[in-house]
C-alpha cells in the first residue's frame, strides 16, 4: 500500500539532502549530538512517569482521606431510652 502524497512533508531525495547537510554541520560530533538527545529524551520521559506516579499516589491518598473524613454513623438515641 502506498503512502498518499502528503504536501509539505519531504520526499526521499529530501532526506538524503537533509542528513548531508546535517554531516556537514555537526561532522565528528553528531554522534554526541545524538547521544545527548537521546538522553534528554530519556530524562523527560523519566520525569513524565513520576509525575504520574505522584498524581496517582495523590489522588489515592485523596480518596482515602475523604473516607476516613466521614464519621461512624450514630445510633439514634431515642432508641436507646425506649
């Protein structure tokens, strides 16, 4: 199946004409330029699950409380005297 033609988006020569001109810019140092890329990525991936966590652990915390908040019903104390 073929991809539709899509304006905008570079084709195939485009590529091959981005990652010369890419060589040419960063040379011996897009490796480490990748690298650290990779590892930011990595990081804001890494901070992205905590905050997760954090809002998870929060929210059940939250519904914990909130039951613990409601006090024990109480015996009619008319019932008590009769």
């Amino acid at each position: 199946m073929m991809i539709a033609f899509i304006p905008g988006l570079p084709g195939g020569s485009e590529w091959i004409i981005i990652l010369i001109i890419a060589l040419l810019i960063f040379g011996k140092r897009l490796p480490e330029v990748m690298r650290s890329m990779g590892q930011s990525i990595k990081q804001f991936k890494k901070g992205m699950e905590d905050v997760d966590v954090e809002l998870s652990d929060e929210s059940d915390n939250e519904s914990s409380t909130e039951n613990s908040d409601i006090p024990p019903s109480e015996e009619d104390p008319d019932s008590e005297e009769k």
